[in-house]
C-alpha cells in the first residue's frame, strides 16, 4: 500500500451499503416482509401448489398466462403483504379463461374457492 492512500478498515457491517470510487452509488433498503393475514396466507400457499401443478402440463398459451398471473400475484403477496382487488379480479378472468386445463387440478379449486368463485 502507498503512503498517500488512505486505510479503511470496516468492522460489523449489518444491513449496510459501501460505494467506492468516483460516481459510486449505494442504497440499502431494509424492511421488514409485509405481514399477511390469514386469508393472504391461504391464498398465497393455494398459489403455490397450483403454480406447481401447472409446471406439469405440457407448455400452452393459456397455462402460460395462468403461471404468469399466478407469479405476479404471489410476488404481490409476498412484496406487500395481501393482493389488491385488481390483481383478485384479473386471477379470476385468468381462471375462468384456463377452466379446461384446470379441471384435472384440486389446487386450481382451492384458489378459486379463495377468490370467491
């Protein structure tokens, strides 16, 4: 090490951000995961399973569209803590619209019987 440079020595560093150099940039966000109700837990694990029952079909557009909406609510659950109205009612669109390939999942029952159909 050169004379001229500084010495850093950083010691416990929990939940903390460091940026080096000219235009360096650090952001640390912490946060606790967004508490869930009973309900969103339900819904979320009911997501879950049919998202894995769905990984067993043979890739189509519709089970292609239900995986997508399913990710996005889970994402959506687990981000803020509950799913909001529009992302209920568009799950519920995207389940009508997947009813013949949802006929051979008991998971896709049980996130319809959460949503209220």
């Amino acid at each position: 090490m050169a004379p001229d440079e500084p010495n850093v020595s950083i010691g416990r560093a929990d939940n903390s951000s460091f940026a080096f150099g000219d235009h360096a940039r650090a952001e640390t966000r912490n946060a606790a995961p967004a508490a869930r109700d009973e309900s969103a837990e339900q819904l979320l694990a009911a997501v879950r399973e049919l998202r894995g029952d769905l990984a067993r079909l043979r890739e189509n557009e519709q089970a292609a569209r239900l995986d997508e909406t399913l990710a996005q609510t889970e994402e959506e659950i687990t981000r803020t803590g509950t799913a909001g109205e529009g992302r209920l009612r568009r799950l519920r669109e995207v389940l009508t619209d997947a009813q013949s390939i949802l006929t051979l999942f008991a998971s896709a029952g049980a996130v319809a019987g959460l949503l209220g159909m």
